[in-house]
C-alpha cells in the first residue's frame, strides 16, 4: 500500500447514516486520503450498513462481497454489523464495529496504511455507548444533515432498529447550534435535523425538547431553511403546531412515520397512536401552518391487517393528500415481536396492496402538487444539481420537486420561479429576474 490510499465510502441506510459517512469522509480528507465512491477501485472501502429489513440484510453482504472481490481492504460499520457481528467475518474483511464508535474506521484505515495489524475487539454493546459527537463542516449538495440524536426507545413491534442502536442518546443544544452556524455561515441553505428518533431528542438531557431545539436553530441569523427527519405522531400536539407555524425557517414540510391509519393495525404494532391520533396531528398542522405539506412511511401487509383495515390507511392518504409516500410492504425481522404473530398476510398480497396503495400516492401526489404549486403561481425554490440539458433541479419550501431553467440560474441560491407545468409530481418552472 502506498501513503496516497484511495478509501470508498459506500452508504446503506437512512439520512442518519449518511451524516455519519459524511463525518468519516472529512476525517479521512483531513488525514490526506483519497476519497470516492467506487467501491471498484479503491484501496480500502468502508461500508456503512442497514439491517431494516431482509433486503437491506441482502444488500449489505452484496455490497461486502462485491468489494472484497476486487481485491479491496473492506471495513464494515452500522446496523447490519451491529446485529450480524458473526456474518461480517468473512475473506476481506479486516475490521468492523457495529454502531459505536464508527469513527475508528478511519484508525483502521491508518492501520491498513501502515501495514499494522488490526486489533478487533468485541461490538459494544449500544446500551453502553454515549452519543458520538460526530460533526461535520462541508456539505455536497445544497443542505447539511445535522445529527442530533441516536437511539430509539419506542418498542415497535416490527423494528429491530431498537436492537441495532440502543437507547436514545442526544447532542447537547451548544453542539447543534456550533454544527448549525458553521454550515450557515459557509453558504448551507437548509439544515435538515436528523435522527433516529428525532422527536425524543433532549430526553436524557435538561435541555428542552424537539421543539425548544428547532426554535434555537431558527433563531440563527441567516437565509437559510430548516427542515425535520421523520416525526411520530405521537409528538405532534397543539404546543409543537403552534410554536411550529411561528418559526420563520421552519420549512412547512413534515414527514410523518404513519405506518397505518388502522388503530386495529396500529396496536399490534405497538405504535404509541391510534388512528383518532393520527388524524388530529394531521389535523392541527393544517390547521396552524400555512401551505403545509406532507410525506410519510406506511407499512403494508403487518400481520392481522385485514382488507378493511388497508382500506382504512387508503382512504387516509386520500384525506391527507400527501406529495408523496414512502411505501414498504412488511418485512419479517428475526427476534421481533411481529415475526411470531399469527394471520400473517402472504407475500403476494403484501407486494399487492403496496402497488395498489402506490397507485392512489401517485393520484393523491398530483392533487396535492397542484393545489401547493398551481400553474401560472410564483414559487421560492432552493436550485440544487445541474441536469445534462443546462436545466436544474429544485425543491419548494414544502418540498415540492421542480426543474427550472433561466438566466442566472445558480446552484445553492434560492430563486422565484413561475410555475408553467406539472407532470408526475414534478413542477416545471422558469426563474423571474431579480428585481
């Protein structure tokens, strides 16, 4: 091995994990590597894993494989490894840890610079592993994830995610502000807060919750757009929308993980909602936060749901028009409550309902596009990643996806568009000079 080692970082996973790829990345470029993202021609490739359902499992020894296979160093992190330690041991693979501690993937790249031998000790347990304060000073794209918490405590019935994280861990307030005012003060135009379980950030602190959180970040000066990572139902009360609709940053934006709109459903998942509940958060930030949008997660096909109670789930996103809908047709997880329950829906009927569910999101996705972003109106948009035609890309402030083209158009900058299209969700706008 040569001192210039060309390391790949390949991501499996959330906007959690991908932060964290993006922290490891910045050290090893403090350190004089070479980064990329061909995991075909490298040195070393670090791979950061996902064990949230048996595809990603699939996926993630896939991706191992293929880079061992052409001769790469492979080191191994997260979730996949954290459960399935004793499958990452296998021919290539010279260090892995599960995920605590992932920034000693870059110790072990110094260590397969220098021709040492690696140490491997046992994963640590999440359980006893604070918050690694992990952060970072650039950004790809135009916005920045910040990790403010890891962990979850809830107790879902379907999710092994609890298993691979380990208990809610936060970032102090002092850290997410120094992390916030560095990415805006170094042109970050939106700042997406993230976790694994966002909302129960500040819980093992004795400082505020979510809420207090945002309104802090929102208090930096700046031009600048904040945005939140998936929010339980169960979070979202009256206090949270109207301290929300007050907050001038926020973007009026708000991924709900919904799961099911069934209660029925709901509680053989052991979800913290019901429906009822579900509908009133809904209902409040429609209510308070003006030109609201909405995504969400579903599952379909948990075991006991029946075609009424996926009826139930289809008429809410109907109600609720979302922009669009994350849709994931169950999927057992060994060691979980869910994987012994009876009434199992067979697979063919589970990747049914997600096609017929995907038919209404994609109906209900137009709908609610149109009525945000109507033909002939003006919009706020965020320009992001140049097309091959000269065009751009570019979401609204409620998330709404445009390509836009005009003079003067400038990657990370915000611009007024005028809207003359919509097809398949997607808004086609030209950007109005600046006056």
């Amino acid at each position: 091995m040569t001192d210039f080692l060309t390391v790949a970082i390949h991501t499996l996973g959330c906007k959690v994990s991908q932060y964290e790829s993006a922290a490891i990345k910045e050290e090893l470029l403090r350190r004089g590597y070479n980064v990329t993202a061909d995991i075909d021609n490298c040195d070393v490739c670090i791979i950061n894993t996902c064990t949230v359902t048996a595809e990603a499992d699939r996926k993630c020894a896939s991706t191992i494989r293929r880079a061992a296979s052409h001769g790469a160093k492979v080191i191994v992190c997260g979730c996949y490894s954290q459960v399935h330690g004793d499958d990452i041991e296998r021919e290539g693979v010279v260090y892995y840890v599960g995920t605590a501690d992932k920034m000693s993937c870059v110790d072990a790249v110094d260590a397969v610079r220098d021709s040492l031998a690696i140490t491997q000790g046992p994963i640590c347990n999440p359980d006893e592993y604070g918050f690694e304060n992990m952060r970072i000073t650039d950004f790809d794209r135009t916005r920045a994830y910040i990790k403010v918490e890891d962990g979850c405590d809830s107790k879902c019935a379907y999710c092994i995610i609890p298993r691979a994280r380990g208990p809610v861990r936060s970032k102090h307030l002092s850290d997410v502000l120094e992390e916030a005012r560095y990415l805006v003060e170094n042109g970050c135009k939106e700042i997406v807060i993230t976790g694994i379980e966002v909302d129960a950030w500040g819980k093992d602190l004795n400082e505020g919750n979510l809420t207090d959180l945002l309104e802090a970040v929102d208090g930096i000066d700046g031009d600048f757009r904040i945005r939140i990572g998936s929010l339980d139902p169960f979070f979202i009360n009256e206090d949270f929308a109207r301290r929300a609709a007050k907050m001038k940053k926020l973007a009026p934006h708000f991924h709900v993980s919904v799961q099911s709109a069934s209660s029925a459903v709901l509680a053989k998942m052991r979800r913290r909602y019901n429906g009822e509940k579900l509908e009133n958060a809904i209902a409040l930030l429609k209510k308070y936060v003006n030109g609201v949008a909405f995504t969400c997660d579903v599952i379909v096909g948990f075991p006991g749901e029946s075609e009424e109670d996926f009826l139930r789930t289809c008429d809410f996103a109907r109600s609720v028009g979302f922009i669009n809908m994350h849709i994931f047709p169950y999927s057992e997880r060994p060691d979980t409550v869910a994987a012994s329950l009876p009434n199992k829906v067979s697979k063919p009927e589970r990747k049914n309902r997600a096609t017929r569910l995907a038919r209404i999101r994609d109906e209900v996705r137009d709908l609610a596009v149109s009525r945000l972003c109507p033909i002939g109106s003006t919009c706020r948009v965020l320009v992001e990643t140049e097309l091959s035609d000269g065009r751009f890309t570019a979401h609204g402030a409620d998330f709404v996806e445009f390509i836009v083209s005009g003079n003067g158009v400038k990657k990370g900058e915000f611009a007024i568009v005028r809207v003359f299209g919509c097809e398949n969700g997607v808004c086609y706008g030209v950007i109005l000079p600046e006056k």
